[in-house]
C-alpha cells in the first residue's frame, strides 16, 4: 500500500518539491486517489501530500473504512483533517524525520500503523539535508 504514496512522494522530489505522497485506499484496498505535496510546484501551502489525496478522492460518504497512506507522519494540519473527517485508518510510511502527533490521532480512535519503512526515511533525509530552509516552512517553523 505504501508503493502509489512513495511513487509520488518520489515524483515530489525529483520536482524540486517537499516529498511527501499520500494515497487514499477504500475498504477493498482500492486506490482512490494519491497526492503529494505541491507547496514548491503550485505555491500552494495547503498542498500537503495528505490534504492533496484527501481532494483528489472527491466526496465520500463516510471516511471511517477509508485508509490515508503517507511517506510521513501527518504534521498538525493533516493530522486535523483526518480527526475532523474520521479517517478509520492511517499507515505512517516513517515518522523518524518528523514524529507528527501520532497518539493524538490514537486518543481519537484513529487507527496508526507505523512502516518505519527506510526508503520513505531516506528520502526526507536527503531533502532536509538538501532544503532545510523549505522543510522548516513546509512543518510551520520558518523563524
Ligand atoms: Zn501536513
């Protein structure tokens, strides 16, 4: 499930862009939608990976069956999102990077799967090393 969310976190990169993907599953393990975070490309600060999947899968009955995959763990914003919208599930491809607000999403019945997965960390390595500046923009801790 992670492939589509590292795929456009990877396309981020190679955009010049923060990589960050997300993708939106449906209960059968479909493919709804996959996003990435345009902050950069489209200068857009809403853009988050997660936010970008999250409008890409358009109107939804009910997010509860619906699983929100991202390279990263979501930061204050997102994390928003899927507590207002009760996203049922969400697999954290790393949270090494940035540790997010996990157990916050936990408090709320939201369930967290963690992948630690090391190409996911990887990247965000390369581009924190590379970007700082625009991470720190990206996380709301520019000055
Ligand atoms: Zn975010």
């Amino acid at each position: 499930m992670l492939k589509p969310a590292y795929e456009e976190a990877h396309a981020g990169f190679e955009e010049g862009g923060v990589p960050v993907g997300a993708a939106m599953f449906d209960s059968r393990g479909r493919v709804l939608s996959r996003g990435r975070n345009r902050r950069v490309q489209d200068n857009d600060p809403s853009a988050h990976g997660e936010t970008d999947a999250f409008r890409k899968a358009g109107r939804q009955t009910t997010y509860r069956d619906k699983i929100l995959v991202t390279t990263l763990a979501p930061c204050w914003y997102c994390s928003g999102l899927i507590r207002q919208f009760r996203i049922g599930t969400v697999v954290v491809g790393e949270s090494e990077n940035f540790a997010g607000h996990l157990d916050w999403l936990r408090e709320a019945g939201i369930q967290v799967v963690e992948l630690n997965d090391p190409e996911c960390t990887e990247l965000m390595r390369r581009f924190i090393q590379q970007s700082p500046n625009i991470w720190n923009e990206d996380i709301g801790e520019s000055e």
